[in-house]
C-alpha cells in the first residue's frame, strides 16, 4: 500500500541521486544505479579512509581486509546527504580518518566494492541511520 509507494518513490530519488553522485564523482562507476544494490544488508568492518558529507550524498571510504587474505580492499559507502546527517549528529568529528568502524549496507550486485549505507557503529559504539530514512536501528548489529 502506502508504505511500499513511499519506498519505491525513495529508491527512485536515491537511485536518481545515486546516479547523479556517482557520475560527477566517480566516473569509473559511471554505470552504477541504484538498481544494482542488492535488497538485503551486509555487515563489513574496516578503518576509514576518508569521509565526505556532501550534497545530495556522502561518502565514507573504508579500508576493509580482504576475507581470503589478500591486500586490503577499499570499499565506497554512499549515504545519504550532509544536511540529513547533521541532523542526526553526524558531524566530522563523529566519523573520521582511522576510526574503526561497522557498516550495514546493501552491497553491488557486480560484487564490486562498493554499497548503500544503511547503519552504521562508529568507534563510540553509537549506532546511526545513514540513509536518512529514521528507520529502527537493528538490535543484532
């Protein structure tokens, strides 16, 4: 009903927006939508590289280990932008370089590294919604 309409006209903004971010900033994912997120969350760990509160979407780079091994990866966490995140306390001393970190997030389909931020556990052990939809924050996370 009503909430599958609003959710579907989210996906379609963020999906808009994603495209938008991901053309202006990273032009070798230039063909990435928000149509090739997966619907169900990962949990990744890592240190973050770099954090950009942006318009009309943030970004968090982590450094994740590689689960087989090898070289660490960077990950790209698209959120959503600076002004939502203000909002709920996210400023840029809440995250930042060399923080360890917890995210939730739907990762590409493509398998690359990269995903849409859901939840994500700073350093603090706080807990916040980074894709500005103040959904519950999980218990299991």
């Amino acid at each position: 009903g009503y909430r599958l309409c609003v959710e579907a006209e989210m996906r379609f903004r963020l999906g808009l927006a994603a495209f938008v971010s991901v053309l202006f900033t990273l032009p070798a994912w230039a063909h990435h939508s928000h149509g090739n997120y997966v619907d169900s969350f990962t949990d990744i760990t890592g240190t973050v590289k770099e954090v950009h509160l942006l318009l009309p979407h943030s970004w968090i780079y982590l450094e994740v280990k590689d689960p087989k091994g090898g070289e660490p990866q960077i990950w790209a966490l698209e959120a959503t932008g600076r002004n939502g995140l203000e909002r709920i306390g996210v400023t840029k001393e809440y995250v930042a370089p060399g923080d360890t970190v917890k995210a939730r997030c739907h990762v590409l389909r493509d398998g690359s590294n990269g995903c849409l931020l859901g939840f994500l556990k700073a350093k603090d052990g706080s807990i916040k919604d980074w894709d500005g939809n103040n959904a519950a924050l999980p218990k299991d996370f």
